[in-house]
C-alpha cells in the first residue's frame, strides 16, 4: 500500500469512530464454481471516511465487481466484517440489508435503469415511494435532487426525450433524493461519449464538494483521476491506496 491513505487500526468487536463511513476487516468472497472455489477476495481491508471520493479500480478479475456488491449490500461476505455508517452490515438479514439499500446507499448505474414511461420527477421519487415518504414530501425531495443535477428544467421530460447525460444526471438524482450515506457509482461513464463523461464527473466533483461520500467503480484511468483516492485491487486483494494527485489547472 502506498500513498497518503490512512492505516488501519481495527480489530474484530471494534466499533469504527464516527468520521469512518466505510470500514471493511479481512473480508473475503469465496464462489463455488463446480468442484472449484474462486476466492475472488482475499481478505480485504479499507477504510474511507466520510465526504472521501474514492476509485476503486482493478482489471477483470481483480475483485472490484465483488467488493461493490459488498459495500452495495447486494451480497454478504464469506468472512470478514463490513461496516456501514457505524453499522455492522455483514452480519444482518436480507430484509434488514433491503432496508440499508434503500436508506443509506445511492446507486448510480452504467445503464441509467429509469423507467422508461416515467418522468424523471417520477423516476427520482421511486426511492421515497418505496420508503413510504408522503406524496408532498417526496414531490420536494424529487425537485430539490433534479435542481442538485441541474435538470430542474426537465423533470418533466420522459427518458427518451433526454440525451445520455441527462439520463444519467436523472439517475444521479434518484441516488441522491434519500440523503444516502454514501452514493455508489458502478461504471456511471461507460455508456457514455468523453464529453458527456466529463461532464457527468464534473456533477460527481460538485456533490463530493457540497459534502457527499462518494464511492466509484471503473477501469477508466481518466475517470478516477476526478477521485481524490484511488484504490487498486489485484487478485482479491488491495494493491494499491493512495491519494489522486490534482492535476493543474
């Protein structure tokens, strides 16, 4: 490990103090694939502290789509302990990771994932339906998300009369709208040109300002230099951790 990241100092029962949004101890992912078991992590530890954007990057293979379902509590662990927002997540039922989902994690796809007949106020407000948040409250949680990502002008507008950018900025929006913990981006540039791709990590630089902890995922160099730490997985384990030197102006 290299670089300006902070170590860890952790052990097993530890709670992680208030400023570690993100904490993962020696957590691994075995899959059974017939007679063989894939170890695709290997013990895995990282911390990231609230409003860090960090990359995670790693070739095919690394562990990088592994690890993001991990902190996305869309898989549980083999061994090892996630902590979530104070919370310890590797060891709770699939009704109570549902509920993290929704309340603490925002997530940002490489194919937008919006309904197609929907508005994009309807598609940010899908969050808080399934919460249950009343119809006023949601209607100004959708507008205040679409005015962050500057599409107050086009919340009414359906996906297919939005460009890429906007669908994705949409979807973004809908990360945004349950004040998550933290926003977890999975490839959000890869079905998008340069331009539009600057421009969407150019949204992602604006929220991480105004305070937002931000989680990437790519194997695009370019798009996590806009990160201001990288992590680089290989072989289910951390290569490299290390602050993004900003490039001059």
């Amino acid at each position: 490990m290299t670089g300006a990241a902070p170590a860890l100092d952790f052990r097993t029962g530890d709670t992680p103090t208030p400023d570690v949004i993100i904490l993962t101890h020696k957590l691994t992912r075995d899959y059974q694939l017939g007679s063989e078991v894939v170890h695709a992590l290997r013990g895995v530890d990282i911390q990231i502290r609230r409003n860090e954007f960090t990359a995670i990057m790693g070739p095919s293979g690394s562990g990088k789509s592994t690890l993001m379902n991990l902190l996305g509590c869309l898989d549980t662990p083999t061994s090892g302990e996630y902590w979530l927002n104070s919370q310890k997540v590797s060891e709770l039922t699939d009704d109570e990771l549902a509920h993290i989902r929704n309340k603490e994690i925002g997530f940002v796809f490489q194919t937008f994932n919006l309904l197609p007949r929907a508005t994009a106020l309807h598609n940010v407000e899908l969050p808080l339906i399934y919460g249950g948040v009343p119809a006023k409250k949601r209607l100004e949680r959708a507008k205040w998300a679409l005015e962050k990502v500057g599409l107050a002008d086009r919340m009414h507008h359906r996906p297919n009369e939005l460009s890429g950018g906007q669908r994705q900025r949409v979807a973004i929006a809908r990360a945004l709208v349950n004040d998550p913990s933290i926003v977890l981006a999975d490839e959000p540039t890869g079905n998008l040109d340069s331009v539009t791709s600057e421009e969407i990590m150019l949204v992602m630089e604006t929220l991480h300002d105004a305070g937002q902890t931000i989680v990437l995922i790519t194997h695009e160099t370019h798009v996590a230099r806009h990160a201001t730490r990288q992590i680089h997985l290989l072989d289910g384990l951390v290569e490299q951790d290390f602050a993004t030197p900003k490039e001059p102006a």
